[in-house]
C-alpha cells in the first residue's frame, strides 16, 4: 500500500507538530510548512494527497491560499481541509470551496475521520 502524504500548514508549531504525531502513528506521512507565501510551489514539491490548511497563516492567510488550491487547474482536485479555531470555519470552507474542516481545539477521532474520509 502507498503511504498517504499530508500537507500541514499551520504557523503554530506545536500544534502542527501534535497533528503530525497523530497523524504518522496512523500511517500517514506528514509534512509541516508554518508559511505557505507560494502555495502552488509548496504543494508541487510536497505532493500532498491532502493538506490541512489553518486559516491563521503568515502572509496572505489560510482562506487566500485555500481559494488559491481551489481554482488553480493543478490543485483544484486536492482536498483541502480547513483547521483553525476560528468561530466561522464552517462558513468560510464554504465559501473558499475547502472539502471539509476541522475545529480547534480538535477532537482526534474527528480529525481522523475527517482526513480518512477525503484521503482514501
């Protein structure tokens, strides 16, 4: 079976660093990039299956750079999840066209399940 790649991005270190813990000892390879200025570059070297997108990010901000993923022809089909603590995230995934997202302070079995569910 080929291991499924994860793209984090989210400036908070620990928190990325919590999240790939969980997320390795359930089989993923994970990535953490705390800025994310040129998005495309980024997911074109990491190759990510999914990327976790915190909306709190340095430069133009989770949303830009989701809304980014979202209408780029390369990137378009990538599922992107927002994660952030922010009390609209449902509403802005909507509106950027994330696939999903995660509230913070995260429930592990939902973060699982979320990225299961968009990864497989």
């Amino acid at each position: 079976m080929v291991q499924k790649r994860i793209l984090i991005c989210d400036d908070d270190i620990d928190i990325g660093l919590v999240t790939k813990i969980i997320l390795e000892a359930k089989g993923y390879k994970v990535e953490i990039s705390p800025y994310c200025k040129d998005i495309i570059a980024l997911v074109s070297e990491t190759k990510p299956d999914l990327v976790l997108m915190d909306l709190r990010i340095p430069e133009v901000g989770g949303e830009e750079y989701t809304r980014i993923l979202k209408t780029t022809d390369l990137t378009k089909d990538l599922p992107v999840i927002l994660f952030s603590a922010n009390n609209d995230v449902q509403k802005i995934a909507e509106r950027v066209g994330a696939n999903d997202y995660i509230a913070k302070p995260f429930d592990i079995d939902r973060l699982v399940k979320v990225i299961e569910t968009h990864i497989n």
